[in-house]
C-alpha cells in the first residue's frame, strides 16, 4: 500500500509538473500605463481565464516613451494593443502588423474645449490653438482636420497645433483652447481639476463621423504563418475576451483587480472605478471580432488627407479573422 501511494504521489507530481511546463508563454505589450483600459487583459489574468487555456500571460504595462510597434518588431512581445490608425501608419512604413482581434467597438477620443473660448462647432476650431497627442495618435485628429479642410500648420484660417504631453495642463493653463481627452480619462481630470462639466464642450470623434478604431490585438504577419503561434493566439484571444466580458458584467470588480496590478500606486479607486465605466460602453457590442464596416471606415478617414494622407494606399492583409473564428 506504501509503495501504491509513492507511485502515486510521484505520477501526481509528475502531472502537476508537465501541467506546469505545458503552460505557453505570452507577452502583451499594452499602449499605455496600467488603467482600467485594459482591464479585460488583468481580469483573465486574474480570474485564471488565461490558466484555463495552458497560458502563462506577462502583461507589460506602457508609457510615453514606449511605442508598442516597435517593443513588438524589436521581439519584446508577442502582441500589442494599439489603435488602428497608428498600427496601419506603421505597416506602411514597413512594421507588417496584423489585426488579430478588436476588443473596442468604439472610440472614447474626443476634443474638450473651454466654453468661454467661443466654439460652439468644429468651424469654429480655425484660428484656434488645439491640443494634440502625438506618438501615434496623432492620426485621428490629421484626418479630422483633413475632413473639415483646416489646415493645421496655423494661421487664421487653420489650427495651431500644441504637442500636448499626456496631461490636461494646456486646457486648466489656458495655453489651449481645446485638448484631446478621452472619455474615460482625461476628461475627468479636467473635472477633478475644478472646471464643471457646464463650463466645457466636447466633441466626439464618433458623433462627428471620424472616428476610427481604437485599442486592438496586432502581432507580426509573418508570425502567423507558424501554426503553434496561432494556436497560442486563438487561446489568448478566447481568454481575453473572456475578461472583458466578465469586466463589462462587473465594472466594480474589475477596477479594484486593475488597482491590485498597478505597481506604480499612482492609480486611485475613484478614477478607476469611473473609468471602467466608461470602457464598459467602448466594449460593448464587441465579442472580438473585427468589424469589415468599421475597418473600412478607419481606411478611408486616414487615406483622406489631401496632400497629406496618414496612409497613402489601401493597405492589404492588415487584419485577418482566422484567430477570432478559431477563438469565438
């Protein structure tokens, strides 16, 4: 009987150990800082979404110095999120990303202006100065501005543009009229600033019919072309959307897990909770898939930019649904 339970002991710990190796490695490089915007990646972390599927997920928080492209073309990860009209800039300068998964069914980017400024329509915008994020996401508001035929290197009939550094500065500091905010984000710490809500006018990306895709799952094409990696990413977007999901069902839940994973402490559970809030609506609607409509959508906005188009060409096999087919 001793000899029985040895031998069984050994096959059980043997078992847990092969488990253990099977586990696959994934590296997700996030667009930015540990946030409620990417809740749906730590919640499967978290509520062992990922373990269920034999995968051992390090997620890689961003920053302002870090280009999610570039961590992935230099082999620091094995997908990215990242919103479309810098992923599709980058594939044309020669990075080869591919969609793999569309969490974001909408856009949360917008411009917050001070109502005192006197804009009450986009037209208003010429003769103004404007704050703009670059490092990628720049795109949307070019083509924006290309749409409304507003030049955007000055003068009465165009836009100053304020590099904006990722902050509400130029808006409380009155060195911009407006600024880029998102809806989720900054735009409630201009109202944690002091400014109500009656003091502000905002406009859409998505009201004013420009917007384009945000926040979704890019790997390198070639890499696709390896069965196993495929199989890893089927895996990994199953469980992924599987976090989102259950983040969406409870915003409250999720927000305190992205709290347990922001090692920087900068974080509070009132912007968070806020925040997943408003992501939750972003989601919605989204079981992964990429939408052709709204591809096609974000395509066109970027390739009408005049002299000065974000893309110059329709690009082809930037997206691809084998995995969310295979996943959902």
């Amino acid at each position: 009987m001793k000899r029985l339970m040895t031998t069984m002991l050994a096959g059980a710990m043997s078992l847990a150990a092969h488990n253990a190796l099977a586990a696959d490695d994934v590296t997700l490089q996030l667009k930015w800082v540990t946030q409620a915007q990417f809740a749906g990646y730590y919640v499967a972390k978290d509520q062992g979404f990922y373990e269920e599927e034999d995968l051992n997920v390090e997620i890689k928080p961003g920053g302002p110095d870090i280009a999610p492209p570039q961590v992935l073309a230099g082999g620091g990860a094995d997908v990215i999120v990242e919103w479309m009209p810098a992923a599709l800039a980058a594939r044309e300068r020669g990075v080869p990303l591919v969609n793999i998964a569309q969490p974001f069914k909408s856009s949360g980017m917008m411009l917050t202006c001070l109502k005192e400024s006197g804009i009450e329509t986009p037209e208003d915008f010429r003769g103004r100065t404007l704050g703009v994020w670059f490092f990628g996401n720049e795109y949307p508001f070019l083509s924006w501005m290309s749409h409304l035929g507003i030049p955007t290197d000055g003068g009465e009939d165009g836009v100053e543009v304020l590099k904006q550094g990722f902050n509400v500065d130029p808006l409380l500091q009155k060195q911009a009229d407006c600024i880029s905010t998102m809806t989720y984000n900054e735009y409630w710490q201009v109202i944690d600033a002091g400014i109500p809500e009656e003091d502000l006018i905002t406009f859409k990306y998505e009201d004013q019919g420009v917007a384009t895709l945000e926040d979704g799952l890019y790997v390198l094409e070639d890499r696709l072309e390896d069965p196993e990696f495929v199989d890893k990413m089927v895996r990994f977007v199953r469980a992924s959307m599987k976090g989102w999901k259950w983040a969406e069902e409870n915003p409250d839940e999720a927000a305190m897990i992205v709290l347990d994973n922001d090692a920087t402490g900068a974080q509070t559970e009132k912007h968070q909770k806020r925040m997943m809030g408003e992501i939750a609506k972003l989601t919605a609607g989204s079981d992964g898939t990429l939408d052709v409509e709204d591809y096609q959508r974000t395509v066109d906005s970027l390739l009408a930019g005049g002299s000065d188009p974000v893309i110059t060409e329709a690009p082809e096999g930037a997206y691809t649904h084998e995995i969310t087919d295979k996943a959902l």
